[in-house]
C-alpha cells in the first residue's frame, strides 16, 4: 500500500502552488526572507550580547538598527567596528545574508522588468483606446487601408488605428515605418495574436472601437478548401467580436470574404455587417474603364479620402417639397447624384422631376462635410434651348482579354451585357483548362448575339503575337492570374506591355487606336505601368483598400457603390459636350452644364477638357464636382461626366 505523503512533502506542494503564482508570490517571498533574516540575526546579537556583554552595543533599539544597516547595506559592517569579535562576526554573517537576499531581488526585478518587455514585443499587452479603428489581419491591403485612414484622421487631432494578427509585432512595428514616413495625427498600434480569441479582443477595447476590418488571411488563388476554412475563421472572428461587445453594442464590420455562400451567411448574423464582392466589383470596373477613357481617374478621384467623397445630407427642415432637378441648383459646392430613402435603398440619378420627401436623404458629392450647405434661393442656370446632337449608332466593336483569372469570366459576361450584336470577344489563355473551358461555354451560351473565341497562346512569341493582329482589336485587356506576390504580378504584366508595345511600334501603322487596360497590383509602379504607354489602369489592391478605409468610416457608402455597379440603374460615364448643346458658348458655367445634363435625364458633376489631358498637373484634365459658379471655356472636343443610364 502507498504511504500517504509526509508533512514536508505537503510543505513542499504547499510552497510550489505558491510560487507559481507569479511575480507577486516570488515579491512576497522575498519580502518575507528578508523579515525572517533580519528577526534571526537580530535575535542571534541580542542572545550572544546577554550571554557575551559588549560595552559598544547599546540598547536593544541600536543592537535592531545596526542589524537593519547590515543586512540592507553592505559598508554598514564599520558599525562593528569597535566591537567584540563575535559582534564581528554576526556583522558579517548579516551582511552575507543581505548580499544574497538583495541580489535575489534584483534579478527578480530584473527579470519582471525582461519579461514585460518581452510581453510588449509580443504584442499582448493591454489597448486602452477609444473611437479607434480595429483592423484584425495583415497582409498586402493592410497597407492601402492603413494610408487612406491616415488621410481621413488628418481632422483629429489624436486618432488611433490597432492592428492585430498572428504576425509578430517587431516584424509589423519595422513594416510600418519603412512604408509610411508621416502618420500624421494618427498612432499605428500593433498585437500579436488570435483574432477569434474572445480574452485577446477584449485586450484590445473591441466594444469601444469605432468600426472593425476583418481582412481573410488566404490569397485569392489558395485552393477551394482553404479559403473555405479562412471564411470560417471570418465568420468565427465575427461571433467572437459579439461574444465581447454583445448583440447590441456591435460596431460596424467590414468583413472579407471569398465565397458567396459565407457572404450571405456573415449578412444575415447582425445589420452592422458588410461585405465587399471584391472580384465583382472590379471586373465590373475594368470593363467600364475600358469603355470610356479617362474613367479610372475619376473612380480613383471619389473613391478614398483624398479628393471628393459620397455623403448623405438631410435639410433638418425638410426638402419642402421639391422636386431632384430643383435640388441639383440649391447646393453649391457639392453635386447632388441621388437620395437614400430611410430603409437604406439608394437611389441615383432619379429622374428630375422626382418630389423629394423630407425623410430622404440626398446622396452627394463633395470634398468635405464641410463644404455641403444648403442654399435657401436657387443658383440661377440656363438650360439650353437648342438640342444636342444626336449619338452615333452603337458600332460593332473588338475586345481582347489576354489572361484568366476569376475576374474574367465576369468581365465577358458584362462586356457582352454592353456590345452591340456582332461584336467580338476574344480571349487569349497561355493554357487553357477544362474548367476554363466550361465556364467560358456557359457565358458564350448566354450570349449569342456576340462571337466569343477561347485561344490557347504564347502571346510571348512574335508569331503567335502577329497572327493575333492586336491593332484591330478596340481594347486589349490584360489580366494576371489572382494571389501571389504583388511585385512579380506586376513584373509580369509589365514584361506583357512591353511586348505589346513592340507589336505597336514595328506594325508599320502609326494609327494604331487599341487601348491597353491593366491592373495594377501594387501602387508603386504606376510610373513603371505609365512609361509602357498604359492610357488607363486600374490599381486593383488600392482601389478596394480605399474602398474597405472609407466604408469602414461610413459604411453606408457601400450602398452607393451598389449602386453605381449594380446590373440596373444609372452608372458614371464620361460624354462628348455636342450631345448637351449643339452651339457651345465661348464661356459657359457648370450650374448651366447641369442644367444641360438634366435636361437629357443625366445628372453631370464633372467636365473633362481634352487640351488639359497631357498637362502634368496630375487631374488629366479631369474636375470632379466644381463649384456651380465657376467658368469653363470648352469646345466640341471637350466633355461632361455624369450619372446616365445609357452610353449613347
């Protein structure tokens, strides 16, 4: 039979559930060494002196202070020194005993000292903020996100934005710094740890944040399983933020997902919830780009915190009953494009003679809240008399698509929603897959009033690239395969171009009309994409980084983005002048070209000048919402942007 444990082993268990309780139990013991040192050795003097009388010892009160001196200080052993030998000794012995005690609390001070700063490099400890933006993930849009949130705190003066994921803080801290040299009025604070962790978001004053950015921690071109289980890790952060905050108090959330199914799972969980259909949307956007020149600039220009954004205005004392094309005239710095209702549903480019209910709120754009004002007495404005010209007949147009990605098969479904019956569509594959395959039947099938060709080819050999004839194609877009390195991408679409390039310069044909479209993966090599002879491209990462950055200050502009993409409705096109006016004044307002664009059902909030597209001061001649006063002295070659529902 087992022997019970003995009291020293019940001692022993006793002191080691002590001292694993951390520093203080380790402080404590110390602490009372240090008392049993001092009551041993005073006790000792004060026995040796009655049996041994010393006439340099004084009263018992001394015989303790000089026992204090010596434990706490080692050059307190002269305090001895005109003692007896064993007065001495006890000095001494005193004096050992202090030196082992206070080293033992020294490094246990330093060691606490060591492993807080451990915990700081860690990224564990405590944040202790308010009205700050979360933002749990890292990776390549961190950095857009974390740019465009320096620009919109520029108005704070103390504004703070926490990131956390599984990558170490040092590595995270050094990245920040050597990307971003200015943060202006805002703290970049950085954890390491789970973001599903209930105990870790806590850490971080999750209930006080002032909105939360989930980024997925899966490239794009992981396999199906994977980014099935890194929505599920999205969806898992979700629940842990309410298990912290509760149901009622969740902050908005802007979550990044990659399949459809989790989507619609993570909107249905709570109303704070947005998603963004990220491949969706810039497929949509290239093809738009594509079709109307220069529109990726104006996209670049509302889309993010530098230039003009979307608001929503509501006059506290109504709208008294007038009508959109009224309203366009009562605001003038700002553009009225549309107007949410109070169940969210957005609205744009309603046709002018819509009566405003005062529970509406106008959509407008604008460069700052500041700037919207409602003016109780109209800006007068012309509208012209005359009509405009009539648009030219949809021609039959040539689109080449060089690459797949998962973007493609949504760029041909919506170039084939635009084209006129005949046109042609081509895309061009270095290998070619049954998959691929089968998803371009199913679009071909949906659309037969158009010729849709699938080729497999090395456009990096000249011949393949001369049987292509790409100088009689209207547009050549060129697309990287989805995920891996944003530089390499780029490296790649680049050496693409330049192949192109080649083509164009030895064709013989100085009329060559083809435009090159690109993404561009990282923003620091537009330059580079510029230098090739790119007209227009599309900054895919940076682009949804601001659209993820300013959602997450006002979430309600997703819906405006909705919108502006959604199959139906008005969408942003940049138009020739002669279609508003067919005689054009030598000076003329931007409140009279509203007028103009109103007039055909089209609300206008900018003017594009074709003299100033090769300027250099960076706009490519582009002004998006100017005031409704200012002069513009523009010709036939000259045009509006504005909200339409139809091209023509």
């Amino acid at each position: 039979m087992k022997k019970r444990p003995g009291l020293i082993a019940r001692l022993q268990y006793r002191f080691d559930n002590f001292m694993s309780g951390g520093g203080l139990s380790i402080f404590l013991a110390l602490l009372s060494l240090f008392a049993a040192a001092f009551l041993l050795m005073a006790v000792i003097r004060f026995v040796a002196n009655l049996m041994l009388p010393d006439e340099t010892v004084g009263s018992l009160t001394d015989q303790l202070w000089r026992v204090f001196l010596q434990i706490s200080d080692a050059g307190a052993v002269a305090e001895d020194g005109d003692s007896s030998v064993v007065n001495k000794v006890m000095g001494i012995i005193t004096i050992f005993l202090g030196l082992v005690l206070f080293s033992s609390l020294v490094a246990f001070i330093t060691s606490q000292f060591e492993a807080k700063l451990d915990d700081l490099r860690k990224g564990r400890s405590l944040v202790v903020e308010k009205g700050h933006t979360l933002i749990l993930g890292f990776g390549d849009r961190v950095l857009e996100i974390v740019r465009e949130l320096i620009v919109a705190n520029e108005s704070e003066r103390d504004a703070a934005i926490v990131v956390l994921s599984a990558e170490e803080k040092d590595a995270m801290d050094d990245f920040f710094r050597e990307q971003i040299e200015d943060t202006k009025s805002t703290r970049i604070i950085t954890r390491s740890g789970v973001s599903s962790s209930v105990q870790t978001l806590e850490r971080l004053s999750v209930i006080d944040a002032k909105s939360i950015i989930i980024l997925n921690d899966v490239a794009a071109d992981a396999e199906h399983d994977d980014k099935e289980l890194a929505d599920a890790r999205v969806l898992k952060t979700i629940m842990a933020i309410i298990a912290c905050t509760g149901e009622a108090n969740v902050p908005p959330i802007l979550a990044e997902f990659h399949l459809e199914n989790k989507r619609k799972l993570a909107r249905g969980i709570a109303p704070q919830i947005n998603v963004i259909e990220e491949q969706s949307l810039l497929a949509k956007l290239m093809v738009q780009t594509s079709r109307v020149p220069g529109l990726a600039f104006v996209y670049d220009n509302l889309v993010g915190f530098e230039g003009c954004e979307f608001y929503y205005y509501k006059n506290p004392r109504g709208w008294g009953g007038k009508t959109y094309g009224d309203l366009v005239f009562h605001f003038a710095t700002s553009s009225v494009i549309g107007y949410r209702k109070p169940d969210g549903e957005v609205v744009a480019n309603p046709p002018a003679s819509t009566v405003i209910d005062d529970a509406w709120e106008l959509l407008l754009i604008a460069e700052d809240d500041s700037d919207i004002r409602y003016l109780e007495t109209a800006i007068k404005a012309t509208t012209p008399t005359e009509p405009g010209h009539a648009a030219p007949p949809r021609r039959i147009e040539r689109q080449l698509i060089v690459g797949w990605s998962r973007k493609s098969a949504i760029i041909v479904d919506e170039y084939s929603d635009y084209l006129a019956s005949g046109s042609e569509i081509v895309v061009v594959v270095p290998r070619m897959s049954d998959e691929m395959r089968a998803e371009f039947e199913e679009i071909r099938g949906r659309h037969e009033g158009i010729q849709m060709k699938l080729q497999e080819m090395d456009l990096h050999d000249p011949a393949a690239m001369h049987s292509l004839t790409p100088e009689l194609y209207d547009n050549v877009i060129l697309l990287k395969e989805d995920g891996g390195d944003p530089e390499l991408r780029d490296a790649a679409t680049i050496a693409m171009l330049l192949e192109f390039r080649h083509y164009f310069k030895n064709s013989g044909n100085k009329n060559v009309r083809t435009q090159l479209i690109s993404e561009v993966a990282d923003s620091n090599n537009i330059e580079v994409i510029q230098e090739v002879g790119v007209r227009d491209f599309l900054i895919s990462n940076k682009f949804v980084s601001k659209i993820y950055a300013q959602a997450s200050e006002e979430a309600e502009v997703l819906k405006a983005y909705d919108e502006l993409f959604g199959a139906e409705g008005s969408e942003i096109y940049i138009k020739p002048l002669s279609l508003y006016m067919s005689s054009i004044p030598s000076r003329i307002s931007f409140g009279d070209l509203c007028a103009a664009a109103l007039k055909r059902g089209e609300s206008c909030f900018g003017v594009r000048i074709s003299a100033e597209e090769h300027n250099g001061n960076g706009n490519h001649g582009i002004y998006i919402n100017p005031p409704k006063s200012r002069i513009f002295e523009l010709t036939s070659a000259d045009f509006l942007i504005t909200l339409a529902e139809e091209m023509e």
